[in-house]
C-alpha cells in the first residue's frame, strides 16, 4: 500500500511480483522475456522496464542486454554512469506518459 492508502503504480506492482518469484529462484536463473512479462501482468513495455530497472537498482537481478535478465549472485551491483542515465531516462519517459494520460483526460472535449 503506499503512504496515500492509494494503489500502488503498474512498476512497482511488477517488481514486488518479480522479488517474490525471485526468492524461489537460484542465482544465475533467467527471468521470463520482457514480452513474457507484458503478457502476464497485462502491462506496456515501458513499465515492465521500469519494474526490472527497480529490481537492477537492489542488486536483485543483472541484465545480459539481448540474453535476458538473471537473478543474481548477491554481489554488489556494477555501478555505471551509463545505467544510471538509462535508469533516469526510463523514469522520465513513465512520468512522461503519466503526464500526457492525464492532460488527455482532463482537456475540455479530449482536445
């Protein structure tokens, strides 16, 4: 639940799933596919990303780019400049969306 008593948003509702399947995992165990994913919570793309990208940030799991995302062996998470910037590109892009679906909703006549 978040602070507001409200439900809590798509990416996060994503991560939390994925840490509970993750504790039934072994290190070095592939995740499903970003679109196997999709399919399962019903979600876009981008917030898929979003709850995988929460998950690379606590070190939980570690992406091998075009192979897929791996539970991972608990050591420290690599820090890179590069990640960071896609993290806080991905994060602006949900906002983004959010933005527009909002201002979509509230203009007079959808216009």
């Amino acid at each position: 639940m978040t602070a507001t008593g409200g439900p809590k948003p798509k990416a996060v509702q994503v991560a939390d799933a994925l840490r509970e399947d993750i504790k039934r995992m072994k290190p070095g165990d592939k995740l499903p596919s970003q679109r196997e994913l999709m399919d399962r919570f019903g979600y876009a793309s981008q917030t898929i990303q979003n709850g995988l990208s929460a998950l690379r940030t606590e070190g939980l799991i570690v992406s091998a780019g075009n192979l897929g995302n791996f539970v991972s062996d608990g050591s420290a998470p690599n820090s890179d400049v590069r990640d960071d910037i896609k993290e806080i590109r991905s994060q602006i892009q949900a906002l983004a969306e959010r933005l527009e679906a909002l201002e979509s909703r509230s203009a007079p006549g959808g216009a």
